[in-house]
C-alpha cells in the first residue's frame, strides 16, 4: 500500500536527498547500523541510523532528545538498542509508525519537522564519515536457490542433458549458512584454504582455493519470527519480512566440487559472506512489487500452502542488480570498476513471502534478525549471469576486462561491488547502496 512516505513529489530539507542518483532519497529511510564514536578508542558500541542523501540520521541521539516520545517507549527503546533486531521484533504496524514519523521529521516545509528540526540537525552525520556494521543480530543465516536460470546454467555444466532437477519448480531448495562469518561490506575476505579434488588428480589438494566467486544475491532480514511449531501462513508471510539488502556469497568453487555430495555447502560458503549496511525495507519497496517473471503457464502451481493470488499479481521486487569488478592492477592505474553483469530479482522462480513460509513451514522457527538470501540472481541473458562460474561458464569462456586481463575466476586484490537500485514511472527512484568486498591472500597457507 502506497501513502504519502511514496509521494514522489516529497522533498527533504536535506539537500543531498535530492540530487538525482542518490540511493537514499525522501521516500526510501533504509535502516542501519553504526560504530561510535567513530575511531574514539572508546569500547565499541553501535547505533541505528537511517540513511537521508549523503547523510544519516543517527536515532539513538534523536531519541535521547525526546523527538521519538510520540511514537511510544517500545519504538524509542528500538531506536536506542545497538542492533536492529528489537526495532524488527516490534512488527509492521511499528515500522510503518517509524517511517511516517522519520518522513515528516525530514520533509521540508513539515510542522513536525520544522518543530524538531534543530534536535533532527545535531543528531546527522557525514555518511562517508562513520563505519558502518552488520546491522542485526544475525541468528540465522539460510541461502536459498531461487533464480531459475542460475539453476538451469549450473545444472546444464554438470548435466548437460537434465540441466533442472525435478524437485526444482516444486519446493524451494536452500541449505543452511553460517551465520558467524556473515560480514559488513568493505571488509577483506581472505581466500580459503581447504581440501580439492582438480579433475584428474587421484588424492585430494590442502591449499589455498584457486577458484574464488562472488554470488550476487538479494537477502530478506527477517522482522517478526514464528513461534516453533508453528508455521507462517502464506498470506501472512510479507508482514514477517522487515527488509532486503544486497549479499556476496563468496564461493570456493574447487572446494564445493569436491565436499557439496551428498549433504550439500559446507566450508566452500562458510568462510565469508558480506552484506550491504542499510536495510531498505518492505515498505520502500512497495511501488516496486511486479509479478514474477520467470513462471510460464507450462510450470506447476505451487502448492496450496505456496499459493496466493497476490504472489502471482505483485510478489516479486523489481529491483535491478549490478555486478563491478575492480582489479588490483585497475585500482593502480585509477581505472573504475568494470561492470560484469547486471540481473533483476523479478526474474527469481520464487518470491520472497514463498521463501518465508516455506521456511517456515516444517515448524522451524524464524526469528528477528534472521537472514534470508535468494541465490544467485542470474536472468536469462549472458550479461544477467550473476557469477563467474556461469559468465565464465566453469572457466571454459574467461571474462575479458577492458584492459587485456582475463578473469575465469576471482584473483587476490580483487574488489567486487554488488549495487541494487529500483526505478518505475510514477515513484521516486531508490537504491540498495552497495556491498564491497576485496579477496586478501590466504593465510597461513604453508603453516
Ligand atoms: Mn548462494
């Protein structure tokens, strides 16, 4: 549902909100995480903020000064927790309460804000000034396998004649991640060490892995969870999601071939996993819900505990997603970051309310804070393939770079940079940010 938080005409008194290509206008209020004092020395200590143009709006400081008292002691205390899980756990009639809230404190020419506006200015700050953190409390961490198309090209290299399996386009597949190693954009990721098996070889290899990959993916942040036992009907399931942000599922492509059979993903995937630092939540995104492409009249319907009309009418996202690559040679020379592929998560087999309750649905319990990543998002085109194993097509068609280099695999000083943006006709455009992340040599390889 859209209200005046959507009005694409809305403006802030924060210039930077409205230049054009900022991710962080008026209408989208992505919530995040942030160390302070920056750099003091002091314990660490986080805060929530959320993000106005190049600025952030640091919440516990507003809170502190009375301008939250009006929506209540549960959302003021949220807004004073150093995560985002207690803001998440409150559910969706308290976010919309919060946004409305945050709306009018930075809308221009608002009563409400012209009240608070000297409290509103102490508490921003220089985005580019702060460190940003994983902003929940990530007690769980499940990677999903939604992209029909990721499917089909990882299935097609391993079985070219019976490229999908036949659970595919009836039960969700996903495994479960670790939720320790889930890390902020911007920090390193060292390349692996660990046992592969290359093709021809009798015993396995201990060494560092020679074949890094990112996976471009969307995450969902659980807000409200199910109590265990209970399952999350499908159509309650997009109330239980707070918000998305951008994932790098960082693969050890060598390591997975050899360890993924029978139970599937272990230290190939669990050695780092990054996310972007602001949630955007559901309720940014609601101008942007479309059906899911992918789905053809010849595919199975979903079963009934999967099924509901507004899935099939507007239960994707349309959100666009990029992939840059920066080479450390690139970054010495000043060259930009290349793009290597660009997807969309409306062409995603399943929707992120199916995820939900098909998670949820064995009795198993979600809880605030909790992280639910897509899969590889890759659409049906070369330049859609969202990772190098499918562009490279498992190292058989290098990727060349514009400055000669070729790439099957990641090499170290490698920087990948996943962005995420949403546009349509009639909304203010809104972005995703960016999840950054650069491959550091291993460590203590030859110990
Ligand atoms: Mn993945």
């Amino acid at each position: 549902m859209l209200d005046a938080t959507h009005d694409p005409d809305a403006r802030s008194w924060v210039d930077s909100a409205g230049l054009s290509g900022t991710p962080f206008p008026l209408q989208n209020l992505p919530f995040g995480v942030f160390d302070h004092p920056v750099g003091g020395g002091a314990p660490e200590t986080t805060r929530v903020g959320v993000a106005i143009g190049d600025l952030l709006v640091d919440l516990a400081a507003t809170a502190s000064a009375g301008v939250l008292d009006a929506l209540g002691p549960a959302l003021r205390d949220a807004c004073l927790a150093p995560r985002l899980n207690t803001l998440m756990a409150l559910g969706p009639d308290a976010w919309s309460a919060l946004r409305r809230h945050l709306h009018h404190l930075l809308r221009e020419g608002d009563p409400l804000g012209d009240a608070h506006r000297p409290a509103v200015e102490a508490a921003l700050r220089e985005r580019a000034s702060v460190r940003m953190a994983v902003p929940a409390h990530i007690g769980d961490y499940t990677d999903f396998y939604a992209s029909l198309h990721h499917a089909t090209n990882v299935g097609t290299m391993m079985r070219p004649d019976n490229p999908l399996l036949p659970n595919y386009k009836w039960v969700p597949i996903g495994y479960h991640g670790r939720a320790s190693s889930v890390v902020v954009s911007g920090t390193g990721v060292v390349r692996p060490v660990g046992q592969t098996r290359p093709e021809g070889v009798a015993a396995p290899l201990w060494g560092p892995s020679r074949r890094i990959d990112y996976e471009l993916e969307l995450g969902l942040f659980v807000g409200i969870g199910n109590e265990m036992g209970r399952a999350i009907p499908i159509a309650d399931a997009d109330r239980h999601i707070f918000g998305v942000c951008l994932v790098n599922d960082w693969s050890a492509r060598d390591m997975q071939q050899w360890e993924y059979q029978p139970l599937g993903p272990f230290l190939a995937k669990s050695f780092a996993t990054t996310v972007s630092p602001w949630v955007v939540t559901r309720e940014a995104l609601a101008p942007f819900r479309v059906a899911l492409a992918s789905r053809t009249a010849d595919d199975p319907a979903p079963l009934p505990y999967l099924a509901h009309p507004g899935i099939a009418a507007r239960g994707a996202f349309d959100i666009e997603l990029e992939v840059l690559l920066q080479t450390a040679r690139m970054r010495e020379v000043g060259d930009a970051p290349v793009r290597l592929s660009r997807s969309r998560t409306r062409d995603l087999y399943w929707a992120p309310a199916q995820l939900v309750t098909h998670h949820a649905s064995n009795g198993c319990n979600l809880r605030p804070g909790d992280l639910l990543a897509s899969g590889t998002v890759s659409g049906p085109e070369r330049a859609q393939r969202g990772c190098l194993l499918e562009l490279a097509w498992r190292g058989t068609e290098p990727v060349e770079l514009p400055n000669g280099e070729r790439r099957s695999f990641l090499e170290d000083g490698d920087e990948v940079v996943l962005t995420g943006w949403c546009a349509c006709e009639g909304a203010a455009s809104i972005g995703l940010g960016e999840c950054r992340g650069r491959v550091l040599p291993a460590a203590g390889a030859d110990a």
